[in-house]
C-alpha cells in the first residue's frame, strides 16, 4: 500500500488515506475487504491515469528533450504524447506521457499488472515530477545570469531514464536503456548520431526475445536489453 500511495505522488500514507476515505467513503482497510476473497490471477491489462506533479511544470522543456532523443522502435513522439516500452519486473509494458496544464495522462499497456506500482514510479521518475521547481527555480535565481531565463520559462525539470532509480536496488529484468542521449555514446557529434546506434542495440538485443505485443496506439516494439550480470569478484 506505501508503495502505490508514493508512487501516486502521495507524500504519506496519512495522505493517502485521507483522500480514499473522502473520495469513497471507506477507508484503504475497508475497501480491501470488499474485494472478492481468494487468489486473483494476475493479468495483462491498459489503464488510464493522472500522474500529479507540483507547479509550474515546462513541458516544452521536457518533453522537447524526450521527443529530440527518442530512440525509434523503443521510444516516439506522435500525437501529443511521448510513448516507450519499459521492462519491468514481472514482463513488459508501453506506456503513453502526454502534459496537461494541471497533470500528465498516463496511459499504461501492462502484461503484468503487478508491474503497476513500478510502471508508475519509473514513469514520475523519468519525468522529474517529484521535483520541488519552486525551490530549485527560487535557488537558480541568485545568480544574476540565471535569474532572466528561469523568469522565462520557470518550472523546468530534468528528464531521466525508465531504469529503476539506481542499478543497486534494479531488479535482474529491469531496463537497460542508456542514460539520456549523447551520454551513451560519447564519442557521437550529436543526438541524431547517436541514436542510430541506440536502435541498432535495442534491435540486435531484442531479436532473440519476442517483442511485446503493441497496442494500436504507439508503433514501438523493441525493449533495451537487460542489465549484464556483474563480473564474479575474484
């Protein structure tokens, strides 16, 4: 239950609970206990969410670096929205981020639904949306040179990869996708050199595993190899 609630952008579980009980007049506790008892199989399923952050939020900013080193066949931008496969614990996923003024859609295709709390959290993850932009932007704006354009464009983030937060606590399957482009190829001029290189990788790592099944709404199929096992220490 900690988990789900943080990952909704919850910041304690006093919250979270406060709001279910308002929301449904029932408490977390009592709403479990209504579900039907027994093992329930876990199944592929698509959900549609509100990923809530804190204002201001520059999409322009971080979705336009999303979009500029998109990885084809792992990752697009069509239709308004920024959409990747992701590699979870349990199987895989696709998933579709398009900004709002006041949340980010989130439209989830899981072949796991135990995968929903992790999807999510890598999903915030990536997008920054933890991030306190009135701190950071009321520190940015003591330095004079800084102070102009943040008064410009106030409420930029720093987007991330899908990975898990660290490759100490990622599970085995999780994803391997490479650090925002140019990192992964450092010795690249630009972004649009570098990501041919990042689709020839995912493809040759994702040719001898089927691809997960694409929803109509997104054209990426391919997901990044998983993370090497580390050397034996000797």
């Amino acid at each position: 239950m900690a988990d789900i609630a943080f990952a909704a952008g919850f910041a304690s579980i006093r919250t979270f609970n406060e709001t279910v009980r308002e929301v449904f007049a029932l408490s977390p506790t009592e709403l479990r206990q209504r579900a039907r008892p027994g093992p329930r199989a876990a199944l592929p399923g698509a959900l549609a969410l509100r990923l809530p952050f804190r204002q201001p939020l520059n999409p322009d900013n971080l979705f336009g670096h999303l979009a500029a080193t998109a990885v084809p066949g792992v990752e697009e931008w069509r239709d308004g929205a920024y959409r990747r496969t992701l590699n979870l614990p349990y199987g895989h996923g696709i998933v579709a981020l398009a900004p709002r003024p006041d949340h980010i859609d989130c439209r989830l295709s899981l072949t796991d639904l135990r995968d929903l709390a992790g999807a999510i959290a890598r999903c915030r993850r990536m997008l920054d949306l933890d991030a306190d932009p009135e701190a950071v932007d009321g520190l940015l704006r003591e330095d004079p040179l800084l102070a102009p354009l943040v008064d410009k464009a106030p409420g930029r983030r720093v987007p991330r990869t899908a990975d898990a937060e660290n490759s100490r606590s990622a599970p085995s399957s999780a994803s391997r996708c490479p650090p925002r482009r140019p990192a992964l190829t450092p010795h690249a001029s630009s972004v649009r050199t570098a990501n041919p290189s990042t689709t020839r990788t995912a493809a040759s790592a994702t040719s001898s595993q089927p691809p997960p099944r694409s929803p109509s709404w997104t054209r990426t199929r391919w997901r990044c190899p998983a993370p090497a096992a580390p050397p034996s220490p000797a």
